[in-house]
C-alpha cells in the first residue's frame, strides 16, 4: 500500500482522486490547535458539467490551474480538531469556454465540512448530550448542530399502517410552539418502542389523529392503558368500540399513597408532641406493612430500641384520622398487589367516616372509573414503558437545557431511541 493510499484509509476518505501531501502541520486557528493536512484533487474529466462534451483529447477540455484553500473540516484525529485543505484543479471546456473544478464525494458542493464529519454529528445526536457538547466535540458551530437537526425533523413523521394491539397512552410537557401544554405519547406494549407522539392531547386533536385508521383497523385493538384522565378513557371509549380500557396500577396506588401523605403532613406541626416522629418516619408510614421490619433498632427521636412494626403503630394511633386512612391506603394496595377486586370495592364502598376528605376524594375517583379499575385487575398491562419513556424525554430535554422548536425536540427522543437513524 503506497503513503497516500495508507493516509486515506486513516481518514477514511474514499475518494482515490485525492493526494495527500506527506506534510502535516499543527496551526493554531482563532486559538485553537488545528491538524492542517494538505492535499490535491485532481483526474481527467470524461466530459463537461457544462454543455455535456466528451473529453477526448487536448483540443476539448484542459488543465486550468487550481481552485486554492478549499479549506474542508475533517472528524478529529486522535482527539485533535483536524483539517483538509484541498487544492481542487480547474479545467476549461474549449467548446463552452466554461471552467470547471475537480468534485468529491468527501464534500457536497459549497460546503466545507466533510460528509464523515456530518455522519459523526448525527451519530453524536443519537447519544444523551447537549447540542453545545457535540459541537465542541465535533469542532463545527452550535448553528450546524441545529442545521442537521433541522434536516433530520423535516423527516420524523411516522407512518405506521397498523395500530398497535395493546396500546399504552401518556404525555409529558411539550415546548411552547405546540397546540397544547402537553404532547400525547403512544407506545407498544408488546414491544415497548414509541408507536408515535402527538403535540396535543386535547381530545379535537387526538380525535382527529386516530380518524386516520379505518374503523377495522380501530376495530383490532384490544388494550388500552391509560391514566384517570376523561379525555383519554372518553376517546377509548368512542373510537375503540373492541378495546377494553385500562386503568394503570401506579396511577391507582398513587391517588392512595398522596391521600396518606397529606393526611400525615396535616400533623405535622410544630404543636404536636409528635412532630418530629412523623417527620423523619414519614417512609416507614406509607411502606407496606408486610414489609415493616420486626428487627429492633436505637431510634434517637424514641430514645430506646424500636422496631419498625412498632414505630408505625405508635404512630398511627396518634390520631384517629391517620389510623382510617392508613389501615385503608395498606388495604388498597395488597388488594392491586393480590389482584384482589373484591376487597379493593369492600373498601372503597365502605362509609368509614373517620377517613381523610384526600382519601374520600380518591375513592370517589374510584367508583366513578370502577369498571376500568377491574380491567387492571383482570389483564397484565400496565403503563411501566411509556412512564420510562417519559423519564428519557425529561431527561433529554434537561441534558439539553430545554427546547424551542417541538420538531426538534421530538427528532432527538427518536434519535436517541433508534426510532430513525438520521
């Protein structure tokens, strides 16, 4: 292998046509260290761009001298900003009189920064960083970044035939340019890959959105889970005729789990003997109790050996609220853990007076939603995916210090999570 063929495999530049000078050179370029490499372009046309002449010999087209300091931005090597600067020769048609330079596939035409460099930026984009990052890391400008971005978005809608059988329903907070505050996110439940996100959930749009598909289509959904929002269990329910909506387990156990916290919070101040307990224990009150340690440790706030049974007892009877709510709040969730339905509507259609109004608000949500809570007992689908996909997304826009343009935002999520591949 010859010294310039062995270069251009070490940049990886494909194009044979390029000679690389064996001179390399380290140059400092608006404070930064540059590695300058040389080169030259050139081969024999076979024919003009221009008016489309054959090249046969000297008396149509010529040598014409050099296109100088086409200065190309090339990927890093060994971790140091490089660049190419790429004598092009020029040629002039003698039937046209038009001149004409060398082309590459290394660079589209006017630009300067290498398709290598433009491939590593968009495989960079598919990684959990700020775009600022990438671009230092890619020596190029942030207004390149979102260049490319901008590219990649023009191209991120996604066309799916099919709807998926067991679909999961969710959203998260958008950027400003959106229809609403909240866009509307589909996942598989079989697969668990985003299906498609919607940047409204107002019922108008997401109506409008599943119109898409033809009734028999509609018609081959079995599952969908979802949250207490009425918008969403409203659009099961009228487009979803074969579908059994769902209700998910953590949205359930959360209603209860606020109710408690709330009521315990009520207690806390600082006129009550046990502020401090209910303070620091706040964890051990909302656990389940199948779950309290019998184990007897020095607890500083008791000032002697306690267990953690005993600490949440003491505790809840303290008062007589706290001690309604809790005994329900441990009842809801080891029926949902147990999959028990008839003692989780024992429960909730039980008059316990002495209950929290927190409490009482959830149980009315409850009956009000009974019939798809008893779709979360009975099917093994539940929200877990789409609520990990939420967290990716808040974690990508904080990475990125938040986003303006909602197609860009919606362009990183599916890069990130190899829905598209730039």
């Amino acid at each position: 292998m010859s010294i310039n063929n062995y270069i251009l495999n070490l940049l990886n530049i494909k194009d044979k046509n390029i000679f690389i000078s064996e001179k390399i050179e380290i140059k400092k370029i608006k404070g930064i260290n540059y590695k300058v490499i040389e080169g030259i372009l050139s081969y024999i046309p076979e024919y003009c761009p221009n008016c489309g002449c054959i090249n046969e010999s000297h008396n149509d087209i010529i040598a014409w001298g050099f296109r100088r300091n086409c200065k190309i931005k090339i990927p890093n090597i060994s971790n140091c900003k490089s660049l190419l600067i790429l004598h092009k020769k020029r040629y002039l048609c003698k039937h046209c009189n038009k001149t004409f330079i060398c082309e590459t596939n290394l660079v589209d035409r006017n630009k300067n920064i290498s398709n290598n460099t433009e491939l590593q930026i968009k495989i960079e984009l598919m990684k959990k960083q700020s775009e600022k990052d990438i671009a230092e890391r890619t020596g190029v400008s942030v207004s390149k970044i979102d260049r490319v971005l901008n590219n990649i978005s023009s191209h991120t809608i996604l066309r799916h035939e099919n709807l998926p059988i067991n679909m999961n329903w969710d959203e998260f907070k958008a950027t400003k340019d959106t229809k609403g505050k909240m866009a509307f996110i589909i996942t598989d439940n079989n697969s668990g890959n985003i299906f498609d996100i919607n940047d409204s959930r107002r019922s108008i749009d997401l109506e409008k959105y599943f119109r898409r598909y033809s009734k028999r289509q509609r018609d081959k959904v079995k599952l969908i889970s979802t949250d207490f929002y009425s918008g969403y269990i409203y659009l099961a329910k009228k487009l979803f005729k074969k579908a059994d909506t769902v209700i998910d387990r953590f949205h359930i156990v959360t209603q209860v789990y606020v109710a408690l916290n709330i009521t315990r919070v009520k207690l806390c101040h600082k006129d009550n003997s046990n502020y401090n307990k209910l303070k620091y224990y706040w964890k051990l009150i909302l656990k389940n109790k199948n779950d309290l340690s019998e184990r007897k440790f020095y607890s500083k706030h008791f000032r002697k050996y306690i267990s953690q049974k005993d600490i949440v007892t003491y505790l809840i009877n303290t008062d007589k609220t706290l001690k309604a709510t809790y005994d329900c709040y441990q009842g809801i969730i080891n029926s949902i853990k147990n999959k028990d339905i008839k003692t989780f509507k024992n429960i909730i259609y039980n008059n316990n007076k002495n209950i929290s109004l927190k409490m009482k608000q959830a149980f009315k949500l409850y009956k009000d939603n009974i019939k798809y809570i008893e779709n979360s007992f009975k099917y093994d689908i539940n929200n877990g995916r789409v609520e990990g996909t939420n967290n990716l997304i808040k974690a990508i826009k904080r990475i990125a210090f938040g986003y303006r343009k909602y197609d860009h935002f919606i362009a990183r999520v599916f890069l990130i999570k190899g829905i598209i591949k730039g």
